[in-house]
C-alpha cells in the first residue's frame, strides 16, 4: 500500500462522513487542511527545518573538528605546565628545607657566637689580671734590683769581728757600718 493509496482511502471515507474540518472549503479534499498557499509554507517550513538543522550540524562538524586539536592542545599544555608546576614544588620544598637548615645553622652559630663572646670576656679579665700581676712582679722585680745593689754595697761595708782566748774563738760578730738600704725595706714590706 502507498501513500498515496492511503489518501484516496482516507478521502472516501472522509467523503462519505459528510463532515468538513475547519480550514478546508467544500470542494477540498479531507486531507488538505489548509488552503494552497499554506501547503507551499509547509514545503518551505520543512525546508527551513532541515536547513537549520543542516547549520546547526555544520556548527557542531565544525566545532567537533574545531575542539579536538584545541582540545589537544589544551591537554598538552596542561601536561606542561603540570610538569612546570611539579618542578616548582620540588623547588620550593628544596628552598623551604634549605631556609629550615640556613635558620637552624644561624641559631647554632649565633649560640656558639655568645658562647665564643662569654669565654672571650673570661679570658679578657684573665688577660687583664695576668697583665696586673705581671706589672707588680716587674715592680718587685724594679724593687729586688735596687735593693740587691744595696745589699752589695752593704756586704761590702761589712767587717767581721772576732774574739778569741788562747787561741780559740769565743765570739763572731759582724759590724755594719751602714743602716739597712731603704729600698729593701719597701720591697720586703710589701709596700
């Protein structure tokens, strides 16, 4: 069966319904519900239609075409810089243990730096002390030397008395003929 045998099918029994369907005019078969003019909109309604669909398949061709290399392009360069922002990381995390390690040296230095102050103050105060001891010992020592050289000049102003009876010593003295020297009562003194 054909179409166009189902019309003439549907006609003969529209025709014998009696009735007319609103749009059609009495001479018109049943199946054209509109007028002429309206069935030559319908052709360019349905031309219409399939040119907008054929646009619009067109558009996703072309974006379909458009999308795979951008969309190739897009991944490759989201794989870079995934692989650049990875790099960086790795940087940065070398950075951060490097400034953790600088920072821990810094504070081991700057402890050893006031340790270093500390026993540096200490050995100042010993330096300056030895250097006070030396000064009094090259004092005494000035002092020594004065009174050496007095004491030889008073050894050599010394006589040695004697007494004896028949022939043995009964007495030993020595005679000073001078005082004792004045710079050796200052260094034995302690002044």
């Amino acid at each position: 069966m054909t179409f166009d045998g189902l019309g003439s099918g549907l006609d003969a029994d529209l025709a014998t319904a009696g009735t007319r369907l609103p749009g059609t005019r009495a001479g018109d078969s049943a199946y054209r519900l509109r007028s002429r003019r309206r069935r030559g909109d319908a052709h360019r309604v349905v031309a219409s239609t399939l040119g907008v669909l054929a646009i619009v398949g067109t558009v996703m061709t072309v974006l379909i075409l458009a999308i795979q290399p951008t969309a190739s392009r897009m991944q490759n360069d989201i794989a870079s810089l995934t692989e650049r922002l990875g790099a960086a990381e790795a940087q940065l995390t070398a950075l951060q243990r490097m400034t953790t390690h600088t920072a821990r040296q810094g504070s081991r230095l700057s402890r050893n730096v006031g340790l270093l102050d500390h026993h540096l103050s200490g050995l100042g105060r010993t330096v300056g002390g030895l250097q006070g001891a030396t000064d009094s010992t090259r004092n005494e020592t000035d002092g020594l030397r004065a009174c050496f050289s007095a004491l030889q000049q008073e050894l050599g102003g010394l006589t040695l008395k004697t007494r004896s009876v028949h022939g043995h010593v009964t007495n030993v003295g020595l005679s000073e003929s001078m005082g004792a020297p004045s710079a050796c009562g200052a260094v034995f003194s302690g002044g």
